[in-house]
C-alpha cells in the first residue's frame, strides 16, 4: 500500500508540473492569437484604404475616357451632319464648290 501511495504522490507531482507548462504554453499561444488579431486588423484596414485610393483613381480615369468619348461623339455627328448636307446638295451641288 505505501508503495502504491508513493507512485500516486509522484504521479500527482508530474502532472502538476506538465499542468504548469501547459498553461506557461497556453498563455504563449493567448499572446500570439492577440498580435495576430492586431495584425489581421492593421492588414484590413490598409486593405480598406487601398481599396478607397483605387475606387476614387478608377472614378477620375472613368470621367477623362466619358470626356473623351463625348468629344469623339461631337466629332462623329458633324461629319454625319457634313456628309447629309452634301448628299443633299446632290452631286451637282458638290461641282459647285469645286
């Protein structure tokens, strides 16, 4: 029996010790989930803010290729325009002016 009694005494002293380095790793482990919590956030946010700056560059590009498409457009309605005077003039007309 005292036999018995002294492997439980040890037994019990090895799993206190083992306890303790658990819980020295577990909280090892809290603080590595806590800075990486802080860098997730730190990475959103930079994200969140790249995605604002290329939002707002995509918007100013959008409204210099609207400019030029409505000049384009101008351009394409004045020649339509030229082209229905002329063929309207018919082709006598046109000698005319040369």
């Amino acid at each position: 029996m005292p036999q018995i009694q002294r492997n439980l005494e040890t037994d019990i002293a090895v799993l206190q010790t083992e306890f303790k380095n658990l819980d020295a790793k577990f909280a090892e482990i809290k603080e590595d989930v806590n800075k990486l919590g802080v860098k997730i956030d730190d990475y959103a946010q930079s994200t969140h803010t790249l995605l604002k700056e290329f939002q707002s560059e995509n918007q100013e590009q959008h409204a210099i290729v609207e400019q030029k498409i409505q000049s384009l457009e101008k351009w394409r309605w004045m020649l339509m325009g030229a082209g229905m005077g002329l063929g309207a003039l018919g082709y006598s007309g046109f000698e005319a002016f040369f």
